[in-house]
C-alpha cells in the first residue's frame, strides 16, 4: 500500500480518503473462514418473584446489623466488556460495570458505605431518593468530597417505592462517562406480584476504534450505546413464559440522550417514573416508553404472545456499534467506476456500502478492540442490529432461567417469498 497508510486508507482517521468504506480484500477472506458469530451467549437473567433481575448486571449483597440494612459500594477502576470483541478500561462499583442493582423494601432503614479507590475524588447521590439534606450527596453543596481512600457513611430510610438511581454528583461528566452509575430498586410493602421483573439501566459512551479508554469529554458522537452496561450482541436476552405478568423497569444516565424503548409484539403500560407510581386512571397503553436521562419508567405487561421480540431503543443511531458512525455517505455509489478508481491507489481495497449497512457480506477490516455494526448471524438472516437492544424471548414451554435459543415460528407463519400464483391472484403486477 505504497504512500497511503492502511488505517487511513480505510478511513478510521476521518482524514485521508472521502471514499468511503473500503475492505481489504485478504481481510475479508480470513473474515469468511470465521463460522458466523453465535447467538449471544451471556449469563441468563436470573428471575425470582419479587426479587428484580439486572439482565447481564448484579444485584447488591446486605447484611442486617441491628435493623439496618447494610450496604457497601467501592468506587474504582474496572476492565470491563461491553460485548464479546470490545473491552473498556473504566469506572464502576464493586468490580463491575454499572454498579450492582441496590434492592430494599419501602420502609427499610439502610447504611451505605461508599469507598473510594479511584484517582479522583467523589461522592454518590441517590437519585430520587427522598432523604435527609446531608445524605443527597452534591460534592460541595451537601458534603466533602470523598478522597482517594477514604470510606463514607450514608444512611436514610426509605420512605418510598419505585425504581431510583445512584450517581457520583462531583465531576458527573467525567465519572458518568467512565461508568460510574448503578440502579435503586424499592418494592413496595405489600408488594403487587409479577412473574417476571426486570431492570434496564441505560448509558451511552465514547469508545474511539482501536482504544479502551472511554471519552468522557465527548458530546455528541457516542459510539457505545448500553443497556446495563452491555451492547447487542452483548446484552442477555429477557426471558418470560407465556402469560406472565412482566415487569421492566429502565432507567437512563446517558450523558445527552433520551431514548425511546420500544417493545415488539405487546402492549404495555407506563406505571412508575422516579417521582412515584402513577394512578390506574393515569396510565395509557403504549409500545414506546420515552425515558428522558435522568429519570426512570417502570412498564408492566403480560407476556402473552410466544416469539423472539426485539427490545430497543427507538433511535436507529443507538443501533449501531462503533463502526457503523461517521462513515461517509455511499449509498448509490457506482460501486464499479469507485472500484476501479481507488483501486490504483490502494490495490487490494474493495468498495463496499453502496447499498447500506446491511449489504450482504458487509464486513470491515476493524483495529483491535472493536466491534462490528452488525455482528450476529440470526435464524434466518444477519442481524443488522447492536448497540442498545436485547431481546424479549417469551415462550410457551419455558423452564428455569436458561436462554431457550431461537424462536421456531409455526409452519407456515414466517413472511416468505411471495410466488407467482399468489402475485397473479392478487393482481400484483411486477414491470
Ligand atoms: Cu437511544
């Protein structure tokens, strides 16, 4: 590759070549020898009534001292992986990213020791949390900050229920963007039983191609798009048997984005934010639940309708991986004339992306720790999915917590090629 260098030959500078999305051709070969990616294969969520599940997350070990629930959070460095090819070095609490799921019951008196083993000072605000002045933890404002090594004490009771979050409120941007966040779940006294509960925690990050440090300056152009910390293919799937009452509840610390959850083939209500649970008579059917950053929705469903349902975020850009953004624009490009054209410059590079991102065969010679736009190879075709979706899997004959694989439509119930006899008796005519 006389003169052009690889990596700018194939764009990932943003400077030299306005070509476009190029591949090697050799790369692509050893690509092709690859079997397809395989379903994701992540640790099952775990559903126990009454007891919410992080899909892919942790919840928080207590002990009781003397009535009070004991908790303790210890802020620090943590490798983490996002999905199976992409691994951060990040912040988080107690070894994981995000930060293990805090469960209590209304009423419960708790203690949360918070240590601190990052490089920076911090603090946590439990957001939401209806709580004394002094334990809203706003560096500055409400208290010191915690320094490098020191351990904090906060305690409150809990005077409500829902879904809440916790968050350093000392440098939010560069300790949000780093990871540093997690989910407060709050079940009610006399709690309303559901089959399946399950919380979401959504974020958003700067992960440049080829490196491992998330940028927690960056504000527009995330690349990392998480849901409890994982991107597709990474996230576990949500499993239900048919007829359960399901829960989800999803909270979002994104830095600047909300996002609009969708879910496939049910309807649900919304019956919870942060500031309470909303009243029968205030709750209206919806298949997109927008969640503003900053806030929490509970939606609440029954399962009743068998299959592979996608969950996600409504934002096609919140679909993508890292490589899927800042590509330049191909799309009806003379993939011939552009071939010919760039190959005397970079002789093995081949044009691809002039029919989009999903093009058949549509693979990019990528830096080391770096995941593909589009990487699982489903039951009847790629994927063309990452980023912030999982799947809801309801099944009829579904035993335990394990993944139950592809869902097998009935016969004859999958869309298909349409044939000639049906097209004539239609009237559909094809020029
Ligand atoms: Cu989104």
């Amino acid at each position: 590759m006389s003169g052009i260098n690889r990596r700018q030959a194939l764009g990932f500078s943003g400077a030299a070549l306005a070509a476009g999305v190029l591949v090697s051709r050799e790369a692509l070969a050893q690509h092709e020898h690859h079997a397809p990616a395989a379903p994701p294969v992540a640790t099952p969520a775990k559903s126990v009534r009454g007891r919410v599940a992080t899909p892919g997350g942790d919840t928080l070990a207590f002990r009781t001292v003397g009535g009070v629930k004991i908790f303790h959070l210890v802020a620090e460095p943590v490798t983490h992986s996002f999905a199976p090819g992409l691994t951060g070095q990040c912040w988080g609490y107690n070894g994981r990213v995000h930060g293990p799921t805090i469960e209590a019951v209304e009423g419960d008196r708790v203690r949360v020791y918070v240590t601190n083993r990052l490089s920076a000072p911090t603090t946590i605000h439990w957001h939401g949390i209806i709580l004394p002045n002094g334990m809203d933890g706003v560096g500055g404002l409400t208290q010191p900050t915690i320094k490098p090594g020191e351990t904090f004490v906060y305690e409150w009771t809990f005077r409500q229920h829902g879904t809440f979050m916790y968050h350093p409120h000392h440098d939010e941007m560069t300790q949000m963007g780093m990871g540093l966040m997690g989910l407060i779940v709050v079940h009610p006294r006399a709690a309303k039983a559901v089959d399946r509960d399950y919380a979401l925690l959504l974020s958003t990050w700067k992960v440049t191609p080829g490196t491992t440090r998330p940028d927690p300056n960056e504000m527009t152009d995330f690349n990392v798009l998480t849901m409890n910390g994982l991107c597709y293919p990474g996230t576990p799937p949500l499993l239900a048997r048919t007829g359960d009452r399901v829960r989800i509840c999803i909270g979002n610390l994104s830095a600047m984005d909300h996002h609009p959850i969708h879910l496939h083939g049910h309807s649900f209500r919304v019956t919870e934010t942060d500031g309470g649970s909303i009243p029968a008579a205030g709750q209206w059917p919806e298949t997109t639940v927008l969640v503003p950053t900053g806030s929490t929705r509970t939606i609440e469903f029954t399962a009743d309708h068998p299959g592979d349902w996608a969950l996600h975020c409504h934002m096609t850009h919140h679909l993508m991986n890292q490589m899927g953004h800042g590509l330049p624009n191909m799309i009806g490009a003379d993939a011939e004339r552009l071939q010919a054209a760039i190959g005397k410059a970079v002789p093995d590079a081949m044009v691809m992306g002039t029919a989009g991102m999903g093009e058949p065969g549509m693979r990019m010679e990528m830096p080391e720790n770096t995941i593909a736009m589009a990487p699982v190879v489903g039951p009847h075709d790629a994927i063309t999915m990452g980023g912030m979706f999982a799947i809801l899997k309801v099944r009829d004959d579904l035993v335990g917590s394990d993944d139950p694989g592809w869902y097998t439509q009935p016969r004859g119930s999958v869309s298909r090629l349409a044939t000639g006899a049906e097209l004539e008796r239609d009237g559909i005519e094809l020029a």
